[in-house]
C-alpha cells in the first residue's frame, strides 16, 4: 500500500527528529495515539480488542493477547498502582516480534574494471578451470551419450540460460551483501534470481487511476537473514519481492492506496 502525505500532515511532524537521542533515560512508547486510538501491546498497531479481566491492556486481535498473556500479563493482569496509566510496562516480546533496523540509503557505486595484474592471474585461473571442466565432461561424456540429441540440447540450452541469471544476480548481490531494498523507479528493470516466473505487461494490473504501474523496488532475500525467520517454526522465503507503483504517481490525499507486489522464489536448477 502506498501513502503519499505531503509534508505538513496531521500524522507526523513536518521536521525530522534530531540524529541524537536527547539526554536521560529514553521515552516510554505511546500507549494511545493522538486521535485516541488504543495501540495493541505486543506489534503496536490499532489494538480494539482489550483484556476482559482488567479491562486496560489492549491488543489487535486474539492471536497476541493470548501470546502477552502467557509472557507476563497473566501476573500484572489486575496489578495496577495508584497514577499507572494503562498497562504502562509494555513488554518486548522479541521472541516473536521481528527486530528492528534503521535502513541506510546509499547510491550503488558502479563497476570498475580490474587492473592489468587481476586479469593475468585471472586468466590464469581460468585456464585452470577449464582444464577442470574438461576432465569433468570426459567422465560424464559416457552418460550423456546414452540421452538423444534434442534432450541434450534442451538441457544445455535451460541450465545455460538459469545459470546465466543466477550467476549475474549473485555477482550484482555479492558487491552489497548487506543490501535489502534495491531502488530503481523509471530506470532499469528488477534483478532477476531466475528466468522463471517473471511477469509479463499483462500480469501487472493498471493503477485504481488508470496509469500502467512501473518497477520501483525490489525486496532481497537478505533480509530474511535480518529478520531471523528460522526462529518463527514457520517456512518464509522468496527469492526477491518486486514492487510495481502508478507511473503518474496518482494522489489519494490520506487515503492509502493499493499497489502491485510480484514474488519470485528461486529456481530448482539454481545451485
């Protein structure tokens, strides 16, 4: 979902918050929004739905009130000293909530070509490998010969091509290995993992406005590292997230409104 608030709004202040923290212990987060809405206790978001002992502790739904419950509110639930304000220890539930990073913006340095020394020992390894690959395919000659022309050339011409991609995602990832958005609206395409999968112009719908949506950033699977997903007992993985937006940029005042996410996982022949 896109949002696009200009920059005096009735939702965030129109200067950015200073760099350094201001001196003494840190603020406690808000309990309760400025429209008054209450926030859930354990992710933060509209929390409607409240504890029906104490009638204090708010939550978005019953999944994380019975998640607080058995992680502490079961023994505060009740206790409430005379000035507390609601359920003013708010736990940090860090063992099911997923951490949180400041995101960096940096422009990608471009490719520089190697000096006269790196080409000589790389053509040297070069010709190491390929003597490599040659004794390989003597050995595996036998067992090819047994498969027909046309699967031969099926096969070579499919793990080439995945290969290819793969290869040219993995050297462009291997320069920023820590990156996790890739931004590029309105200049080249996504960074493909595989050449299956990708949509064509007709799998991308139009804007609600009418306008064609374009790339504008892809989501790396680095940042599944970040967000320590094997912790969860639960399979998340993709192999990149690609963003689509309205090329006009359409307005929708406060309102938020609704874009195009693609998901490419990796692909079997990828190794």
């Amino acid at each position: 979902f896109r949002n696009q608030l200009p920059r005096r709004n009735d939702t965030y202040p129109e200067e950015p918050p200073p760099e350094e923290p201001p001196p003494g212990p840190a603020p406690a987060p808000p309990q309760r929004l400025g429209s008054g809405a209450v926030l859930c206790r354990v992710c933060g978001c509209l929390g409607p739905r409240c504890c029906g002992r104490c009638r204090r502790a708010a939550y978005c739904g019953p999944e994380h009130q019975a998640l607080d419950w058995r992680h502490g509110h079961r023994r505060s639930c009740g206790q409430r000293a005379a000035g507390d304000d609601l359920a003013d220890a708010i736990p940090e539930h860090n063992e099911f909530l997923f951490p949180e990073y400041e995101i960096l913006i940096e422009p990608e340095e471009p490719e520089f070509p190697a000096d006269s020394t790196d080409d000589e020992q790389g053509d040297t390894s070069k010709d190491t490998k390929e003597q490599e690959e040659l004794g390989a395919a003597g050995i595996a000659d036998d067992a090819l010969q047994s498969l027909d022309e046309e699967t031969l050339e099926a096969m070579a011409k499919h793990e080439t091509e995945e290969e290819k991609i793969f290869r040219l995602f993995k050297k462009q990832v291997a320069a920023e290995p820590e990156q996790i958005i890739r931004y590029c609206r309105g200049g080249e395409g996504p960074l493909w993992v595989s050449g299956e999968n990708r949509p064509e112009e007709k799998d991308i719908p139009n804007c609600v406005c009418g306008a064609k949506r374009i790339f504008e950033f892809q989501i790396m699977p680095q940042l599944l590292n970040h967000l320590h997903v094997d912790s969860l007992g639960e399979s998340i993985d993709w192999g990149t997230l690609v963003v689509y937006t309205c090329a006009d940029n359409c307005g929708g005042g406060n309102k938020y409104l609704e874009e195009f996410i693609w998901k490419q996982d990796y692909s079997m022949d990828c190794t």
